[in-house]
C-alpha cells in the first residue's frame, strides 16, 4: 500500500497558481504533471516482466488538459502490444476455438480447439504505482518549483510531514 505524505504549503503553491495567466499555469502544471507521470513509466519499465520488446517500448506519458484541469496517465499496450492486460492481471484456463473454416496450428497439427491453461499474472503497472508514489510527488514539486523560478517566482521547497 502506498504511504500517505502531506506537503505543507501546499495550498498556499494553489493560490499561487491561481494568480498566474491560464496558459503559464495549464503549462507549469502540464510539465509537473509529466514530470511526475515519468516517474511511474520509469518504474513500469523496470517492473515490466521482459528485458526488452513490445511490451516494454508501448509504457508511455500522455497529458491532456480539460476545462482547466490538467491529467497526465501512464498507458501500456496500443497495437503493437495489445496483450498487456494478460501480463498484469493473467488469465484464467480457457479454450481457443479455431474459426469456421479454419484450424489453429499446433506443433504441426491442425486442431479446431486446444485448451489454454492459462497464464498466471505479472503485474508491473500496481506495483509501480504503490511503490512509486513518493518520488512522482516529489518530480511534481521540484518541476512546479523550476517553472515558477523561470517565471520570476520563488518558491521554497515544501516541508514534507509523514
């Protein structure tokens, strides 16, 4: 389970925010976000069960931002790796069915149905996020605090209580 960290000053940065145009503000929080969402997709990369290969290459950072509100997500899989729900959550004994007219291949066979047994999971994205947690709050802070230096604005580094 993730710690929980309290960042004095913290609403006190907000009102900051606030203060500022939209456009610097949505762009300061966009790099933050990014900056924090990083750490995650450099954990996911690690965690991620293969030393190399689709899997691995498809974790990424997108951010958005809507009606003022900037998001940031770590995303797994897109075409070249659509499986990745199947190595994070696994799967339960199933059977593949060829489909009609067809015939899957097997060691050289041709069969219409075999019995899958299954894949047990290996999750790399939760765990990242649990263990991660500290450190994308952290990126978040010090960018936030980078980009309102550049912006002529001092800011203090946050106190952080446990």
């Amino acid at each position: 389970m993730a710690d929980e960290q309290t960042i004095v000053g913290g609403r006190e940065l907000f009102n900051l925010l606030q203060q500022l145009p939209l456009k610097v503000e949505r762009n300061i929080m966009r790099a933050a976000m990014r900056a924090g969402a990083n750490e995650f997709k450099k954990g996911a990369q690690t965690e991620v069960p293969v030393e190399e290969g689709a899997l691995k290459a498809s974790i990424r950072v997108t951010t958005r931002s809507k009606n003022g509100t900037v998001y940031a997500a770590v995303k797994a899989g897109g075409k070249k790796a659509p499986h990745w729900h199947f190595v994070e959550f696994g799967t339960a004994a199933h059977k593949i069915k060829a489909k009609p007219g067809h015939a899957l291949d097997v060691n050289g066979q041709a069969l219409r149905e075999v019995d899958h047994p299954g894949a047990r999971a290996r999750p790399f994205m939760r765990p990242t996020f649990d263990s991660r947690s500290r450190a994308a709050i952290a990126a978040v802070a010090a960018k936030i605090r980078q980009r309102l230096t550049k912006e002529g604005i001092n800011v203090p580094a946050p106190e952080e209580q446990e």
